[in-house]
C-alpha cells in the first residue's frame, strides 16, 4: 500500500527530528529513563539554549513526552521505538564500515 503526500510528509518530519547529533545525544541520554532539562545539559557538550531547541522538536514530533514538576521540566521518549530504529541505523553502519568500530546507540 502506498501512502498518500500527507502520510509521507509526516513520515518525512519524523526522519528530520533525528537528523541532528545533538538531539541524538539527547535520546542517548533519555535512554536511562526521565531527566531534567538541566540534568540534559549537564550530560552534554552544549548550551541550555540549545538543548531546550533540541527538545520542542523532538517534543513537537512526538518523539519525547514532557511534564512539569514544580519548577522543572521533566523529559522522557515517548516510544521505546526510537531506539529499535536508531539500533538498525548503527546496525546498517557497522556492516558497512570497513573495519567495524561497533557504533552502538
């Protein structure tokens, strides 16, 4: 079955919300469970501007959830999904390197 222009473009949007080392780092970090905003930043190499940037796109695709707690944001992935694919793009990579250096998300 193929999909129509809009189920494309929203297929689209989500490949683009992981189309950036930055909000990679990001899930790599989320991968151990929830997390502050400033606890994202402590963990990365980056300004809290930037991580805040990073998280409303992958908030606006679905990809995190968010929840207030008194004066924090909390942070968490929405669907375990993300590492399945994100596992297969490593995989894809390993096979194809020439001496496999076992890049692992």
């Amino acid at each position: 079955m193929k999909l129509d222009a809009a189920q494309l473009e929203r297929v689209a949007n989500q490949f683009r919300a992981f189309a950036e080392a930055t909000r990679l780092a990001i899930l790599q970090e989320l991968k151990g469970g929830e997390l502050s905003v400033s606890e994202i930043v402590d963990a990365l190499p980056t300004s809290q501007a930037n991580v805040s940037k990073q998280l409303k796109i992958l908030h606006d695709a679905g990809i995190v959830t968010r929840r207030k707690q008194g004066t924090q944001v909390i942070y968490q992935i929405s669907d375990p999904m993300v590492f399945e694919l994100c596992g297969l793009v490593c995989g894809k990579l390993n096979r194809d390197a020439v001496k496999p250096a076992k890049i692992r998300f």
